[in-house]
C-alpha cells in the first residue's frame, strides 16, 4: 500500500493517500478558493486548473464525507493507477509543489 502523499503549492495543498478499499486513494484539495459577491466558495488560481483537470481525467467518486474538494478515485487496472501518479508527479513539477517527507 503506498503511503500519503502531501504536496504543498503555492496557494493550495493537495493530498493523496489511501482509501479503505484495495486500489483506492482520496484525493483532498485544501486552500486556494475564494468567496465571491454572492458568497458562494470556488477553487481560484493553479488550483482551479489543476482541480478541474484532475476531474476531466480521472472522472473521480464525490469523498464519502460529501465535503468540497475531495474526491476517491478507484483504479481496476494498474496501468490507471500509474498514470494517474505520474501526473500528480508532472504537476508537483509543472505548479512548482513541494512535498513534504513523512
């Protein structure tokens, strides 16, 4: 099982580790949103980008705590799985992330 990942950008931080099922990871994106006139809460700068990305791509199950700004992502083939971590690597790269050593 891989351990959790967390990756600090410049306005938002994005974590990924494991769920309960085998092959499954939560994906929370925490920080980087603004409240606009009419007071509803939006992802706003790298995060909204690399945020809805992440959608476009993985498709990803609402988290069962139903909060905004996380996901579960459920891989059936390995191949997903390593794309999938691939990317986060590309945009740790790309966004200028730093992860933090646990």
């Amino acid at each position: 099982m891989e351990k959790e990942r967390t990756i600090s950008f410049k306005d938002f931080i994005l974590t990924v580790k494991p769920a309960d099922k085998p092959d499954s990871y939560m994906v929370i994106f925490s920080g980087g949103s603004d409240v606009d006139g009419s007071g509803w809460e939006s992802a706003s700068g790298d995060r909204k980008k690399l945020e809805g990305d992440f959608k476009f791509m993985f498709n990803p199950f609402a988290a069962p705590s139903n909060k905004k700004g996380e996901y579960v992502l459920h891989f059936k083939f390995p191949e997903r799985k390593q794309k999938f971590f691939e990317w986060v690597d590309k945009q740790k790269k790309m966004f200028f992330g730093i992860e933090d050593d646990k």
